[in-house]
C-alpha cells in the first residue's frame, strides 16, 4: 500500500481509490434512496458553439445564476462574458455572450447581478481593471467600478454583504529574471454591497509588508469568504496566507503556507515515469484556497516561482497544518494514467482548482488537477475535515474553474485550454451530476508495484490476449515513453479493469531498447511475445529515422529477434507504419499480420488501400490490401488503421479510425476481413484487395460517458472465452485529454460484457508474474 499521508491520520489515497471504484452499490445516498454517492458526466459543452468554431476561445472561471440553471464563464481569449443555458444540464445550450471592454479574470454572483473583474492595464506597470455589475438577465451593464489595479480573483460572501477581490499587478515573467519584486504591489479591494448597485462602496486593503519573501510586492493570487465573513487570500508568489475581516476591513492574521518534503516522486522530464527522487523543503504556493468551514480552508498547492508540492493541504485559521496530501494527489494521476511526464520537472501534476461545498449531509472537497485533467473529489469527515477520496472526474485539459451547485446535484468544470489546429481540443465545460451508484470513471487504473508505489503506465497503444487465463490481457506502451518501454499485465476480471503487473522491455545486456515505437503486442504460444514498431521516415537528432519492425520478446521483457520489414518496402514508408500485430498458427508454422496504419503512396499504394503484411519464418514477407473508408469528418482528415486480431486463422478483425476527436469524429469501428479467399503475395506483384464488414461502430462507446470524444482507438483483443477488448491511446496525457477508455464486448461486439468482479484488496497488487 501507498505510504500513509503524514498529517491528518492514516489515510493512504491509493487504497481509497481502489474502495470508491468498488463501493457497493447498495449504499443509501442522503435522502435514504439508493444509489447516488458517486458523480456521472452529463455533458462536455465546447465553449465555440457560443462563438464560432473558428474562434480560439477559453473558459476559465464559471458561476452560475441563483437558481442554477445558466452558468457564467469568462473567455479571457475573446474577451467575453459566456452564458449556458442548463436548465436541461444533460443538454447544455449556448446562451450568447458579452464583449468587455477587457480580459475578464473572474466572475462570482450576487443576486441576479454577475460580478465581473476584467482587466483594462495598458502594461505591467500601468495596471488598472474595472468591476462591472451585469444584470444576467437582460444583459446589460448597469454600473463600472474602477478598481484601481489588475484583479484576479472575486469573491462574495454567504450573506452576499460584501465583495472581495485580490488586486494582483502581476509581475512580467519576462522581465529580468521574472522574479519580484516588481512593482506596482497587489492589494485587496472589499466591495460593500448593501443597498442599490448605485450606493455600493469600496476600500482598498494594502497587503505591503506582510510577507517576508517580498514584502514590498505581495501579488494576491485567490480569495475566498466564510460565514463569519473573514476573507483569506493566498500570496502565491510569497508562499504567504493572510485573514481579512472584511467588516472592519483588516488584516487580523497571516503567516507562510510552509514547507513540504517529497518522496518517491519524478522529477525528470524524460518519458519515463520513475518515482525514484526527493523533493525537500518545497514550498507549497498555493493557488487556489476555499474554506471548508468557519474555521478551515483548503489550499491546492500549485506553485509558481520555487514550489508547487503537487497536492493541496488544509488549515485552521490559526494557520496550523491540519491535513497534507503529500505525493498522493501524484500518485492518483499515475494510478489514473493521468499523470503528464512532461510536467515532471514542473509542478507535477499541478493542482490549481478548488471548489466546496455541502451535498445533502456530505461535506465534499473538489481538487482540479490542471496537467493531470481532472477534479479528485474528496469526502471530509470531522473537526479537522480529513478527505478521504471518493472518485475522480475526468475533463478536457487545463481544468481551471469548477463550480458546485448543490441544489441541483451539479458540479460544473470549466477546461481553458483550446489547441484546435495541432491537437483538435477545444475549451470546454463539463457537467456533472451526483446521483450514480458506481463511478463512471476510471475504467482502467494500475495497483501498486512490489515497493507500495502505483504502476505507472499512460500512452497504451496495443492489446493481446493471454493464451492460457481469460482474466489477462497484456498491453504495451508507445514511444511516448521510450526511455522506459514497459509490456503492461491487465486483470480484465474486475472492474475498473486492473493493471497488476508490467515488464520492462529491455535488452540482453539489461539496456533500454532506443528508437522503437512499439504499437501492437501479441502473445506467442511459448508465453514470449512479438512487438510491432512503427517506422519513421523523418530523420532529426531527436527523431532519427526508423525500420518497421517485429519484436520477439521473451516471457521477462528480454529482446530476442528484431524481423525489419523488407526494404523494397520499407525503404517507401512514411511516418504511418506498422500500427498492430497478431498471429495465427497453421500446420505449426506461426503467421503474424501486420497493419499499416496508412497507405504508402511511393511503395506503390493506390490511394484508399493500405497493407496488411503477413511474415512467417518460411516465407518471408506477403501483402494484401485493406480498402479504407474515406473521410467523412467535416475537417477532413485521414483514414487509417490502428489493431488488428486474427479472431480465427481466416478472420482478421481490425480497427479503423479516423484521426479526429470531438465534435469532428466520424469513424471509429471494428471490421472484419475474410482471408480465405486471400491471395497474400511478394512485393511487385498485383496485390489483391479484400472486402471487409462492419462489425462495431465503436462512436455510440466513446460517447457513452459524455466526454471528449477520443481520436485513438488502438487496442484490440479478444480472450479466450470469446470476450472482445478495445481501449484507446491517451498519449501520456501531452495534448490529449488524458483518458483511457477501456471496453468490454461479447463475441458479436454488440453488448458490454457484465462479467465476474473481483473485489479489490491491496494484499494481492505484489503476485509473482505467471511466466
């Protein structure tokens, strides 16, 4: 098991995980009803159907309307004020927008008034905003209040008495070193709200002095109000925590977040997940804070200039340390595959959201993980309001603003990251409902390795089956991790699907094998394995040029044999090679088929057909041609294949996908093709195309749980008991979502498999491999 959390009790996260996912579905939710203790996603809304699909657009911090039923974000890309109609949450709809006269930067509510900072500085030292008072329902602006500095955060209080807001004056990163102090120094502006708009006064609230690290320059990041209506807001770059009595406009306490020491954790970017270092005195800078009750709060521990612990803590107002998570936040996003390699020597996955509040009889604590894209939502019990988890939620990247409305069951994440060009992700607002018995979410996650550290893992690229157990699959990793190529073992018999085990791929000497991109596995009959590697033909220092490839592995990970692809071929490729392998057996003479994931047009390859290549160690290389769909997405794109499963020697079945996500997906589905009329011939002469059916549509699957449709559909296998096993690629979570979406189909690939569920204990995650 995870090491248990050094404050706050014994609370070992990774073991919560593994309870929550299996948590009995009998449990009675607060009303005494079955069901309803885990959230589900309704919708995932793109924030460009408020503008235009053209327009880079990113919604940041959200609020909504009393009654809950229009959110209200700012799009600080297009300066705008956006509006949700979710009166229907399941089938959110775009309810138009306000242009302003300035980058909005947060927005909170009073009555049927929306609250909306924007900033108007000219630069860093000429720094001004405005807070405008919006009617949400009309839409009109009906007062400016100069604030006399850049805002950041806004808050109301309970009692809707007061406004505060942090008045940053960020410092230019560019400058200098980047560091502070820069002047001119943040401060707090507390917005008395008694009375008509019109009467509303303010009062500035310096900050200068207070804290030790640069005291002449305190940039308040986040601000949040309790019921007592005692402001406290975070000084990020000073790693600083201030009280504010917002009645007598004072400052009644501070003090420094502190410090944390880290364990086991990767601090390398290098596409390898190692939890191998330490981190020692790291400051925590917190981000976010909110109170969890009149006399707590929570800080997530994003980190800026010399921090960032990775997880979020919690204080009493005196400032004591009551909870901190230490690495478990960390070791969540690994067991998730949700944790960002590239982000190693950077904040980790980089906890910058909070959000809290009270459902029915349940106090809950929602944590955003801005690299790792996902909200950990937390359960605290007691005076001291220790967490213990209850599920993750899954999101498109860079959740920024979440957003609880109790009264309806809902919380509300907003996502600002927008890549459309490069990675076809836009910024979205994901809803979700607390009323489910199970979570929706993982649908695969790792155990913990022979040291009580998770399995890390991410970036799944092929499956095969276990020959001899129905309740394994084996996948394997892609390039993304090409320091530390791993062959993943999967317990398909419970649910969430389990990773139990992993074998490094390594050479004889006990190297790391470099410049493989393995995306297919198979297992052979001696319990060994053979690996597809896609060749590249681009050829840079940091991307040299490569052969396709089969892989013989033995049962430990050793790399026995490497069959290149034969040249007259492979001399032609391009970038989308060998993408899948399986193998059938005739006559005791073992056939393994490869895919191409594209055709290869200066090999030869009429446009619409791709290869299928068949090697055996008597025949040497073969060919038949695949005939792909054409592109339906209205972006265009490309078709290709990504898996293929010799479902019986003369059934090949294969996945074939587009390369687009979203909105824009079209075609994601599982075909068969019939060898036995196949002709599989050498290179040069007529290579005969098949004809294929369709045997899943696999588009109604990746929508099923509302989220961002996923572009890499690139597993596939079926067990020996007929169960069919299709997941997708997350990439390592770099321009992706981050999810990993695991089905299970009967033989006729039409209905999910229910299966046997194993219940999870952690006294089983250290069993012997079987080989």
């Amino acid at each position: 098991m995870i090491r248990p959390l050094r404050i706050g009790g014994a609370l070992a996260l990774v073991a919560c995980l593994f309870l929550a996912f299996n948590a009995g579905a009998d449990d009675d939710d607060d009303d005494g009803k079955k069901g309803g203790k885990f959230f589900r996603r309704l919708a995932t809304f793109p924030v460009f159907e408020n503008t235009d699909e053209s327009e880079e657009t990113a919604a940041e911090i959200i609020a909504a309307s009393k009654d809950g039923k229009t959110l209200i974000y700012t799009d600080s890309e297009t300066n705008r004020l956006g509006f949700v109609d979710i009166r229907n949450p399941s089938n959110p709809k775009p309810d138009g927008t306000i242009a302003l006269p300035g980058e909005p930067t947060s927005v909170a509510v009073k009555g049927r008034f929306a609250l909306v900072c924007v900033n108007t500085s000219a630069d860093f030292v000429n720094t001004s905003g405005d807070l405008l008072v919006i009617n949400i329902r009309n839409r009109r602006v009906v007062r400016t209040i100069p604030l006399g500095g850049q805002p950041d955060s806004i808050a109301v209080s309970p009692d809707e008495k007061y406004a505060a807001i942090a008045i940053e004056n960020e410092r230019d990163e560019d400058l200098g070193d980047g560091r502070p102090p820069q002047l001119p120094a943040g401060f707090v502006v507390v917005v008395d709200l008694s009375g008509r708009v019109r009467n509303w006064t303010t009062k500035q609230i310096s900050l200068i002095g207070i804290p030790d690290k640069f005291p002449t320059d305190p940039e308040p990041e986040y601000i949040d109000i309790n019921k007592q209506n005692i402001a406290v807001v975070s000084l990020q770059e000073n790693n600083h925590l201030v009280l504010i009595d917002l009645e007598r406009c004072k400052v009644i306490c501070d003090y420094p977040a502190g410090t944390v020491d880290l364990d086991d954790v990767d601090i390398f970017d290098d596409r390898a997940i190692r939890l191998e270092e330490s981190l020692d005195d790291l400051e925590r800078e917190p981000d976010a804070v909110h109170w969890v009750s009149d006399y707590a709060y929570a800080t997530a521990n994003e980190g800026d200039l010399d921090g960032g612990s990775r997880g979020f803590s919690i204080f009493n107002k005196y400032g004591r340390v009551k909870f901190d998570a230490a690495e478990s936040l960390e070791y969540a996003a690994i067991s998730l595959g949700h944790y960002n390699d590239t982000r190693s020597d950077n904040k980790g996955n980089e906890p910058e959201g909070l959000e809290f509040a009270r459902f029915g009889k349940r106090n809950l604590l929602f944590v955003g993980s801005e690299r790792g894209n996902f909200t950990a939502v937390y359960e605290l019990h007691g005076k001291d309001c220790t967490p213990s988890f209850v599920q993750a939620l899954p999101c498109t990247p860079g959740p920024e603003g979440i957003l609880a409305i109790p009264s309806r069951k809902l919380l509300v994440v907003a996502s600002e990251v927008d890549d459309d060009e490069d990675a076809n992700l836009r910024s979205t607002i994901a809803i979700y409902k607390l009323d489910a018995k199970s979570p929706f979410y993982p649908e695969i996650l790792s155990g913990n390795d022979r040291n009580g550290l998770p399995i890390p893992w991410g970036a799944i690229s092929g499956l095969a089956n276990d020959r001899h157990n129905p309740d394994y699959v084996y996948a394997v990793t892609d390039s993304f991790y090409r320091l530390d190529p791993r062959i993943l073992k999967i317990d398909v018999s419970r649910k969430p699907v389990k990773i139990v085990d992993d074998i490094k791929i390594r050479n004889p000497d006990g190297s790391t094998p470099i410049n493989f991109d393995f995306e297919g596995i198979v297992q052979r009959r001696n319990g060994g394995f053979v690996l597809a590697s896609e060749g590249r033909a681009s050829d840079t220092a940091s991307n040299p040029s490569r052969r396709n490839q089969l892989c013989f592995v033995s049962p430990r990970g050793i790399l026995r044999r490497v069959v290149n692809l034969e040249a007259a071929v492979d001399n032609n490729r391009t970038n989308n090679g060998f993408e899948g392998v399986s193998v059938a057996y005739e006559g005791g003479r073992e056939y393994f088929y490869a895919a191409i994931q594209r055709e290869w047009p200066a090999a030869g390859d009429p446009d619409g057909c791709i290869r299928i290549a068949r090697w055996s160690a008597g025949q040497g290389w073969r060919y038949v041609y695949f005939p792909k769909d054409a592109p339906t997405s209205p972006r265009g794109g490309w078709v290709g294949l990504s898996e293929n499963f010799n479902k019986t020697r003369n059934k090949l079945l294969v996945i074939e996908r587009d390369n687009q996500r979203g909105t824009n997906a079209r075609i994601k589905q599982i075909v068969e093709v019939d060898l036995r009329s196949a002709r599989f011939v050498r290179n040069g002469r007529p290579i005969q195309k098949l004809s294929k059916k369709l045997v899943r549509d696999l588009l109604p699957d990746l929508g099923e749980t509302n989220g961002w449709i996923q572009d890499k559909v690139e597993g596939l296998t079926m067990g020996i008991d007929g169960v069919m096993y299709v997941c997708t690629d997350n990439d390592g979570v770099d321009d992706a979502t981050g999810e990993t979406l695991f089905f299970c189909f009967d033989d006729a690939g039409d209905g999910k498999k229910k299966g046997k569920k194993k219940e999870d204990d952690d006294d089983d995650d250290d069993e012997e491999d079987e080989d």
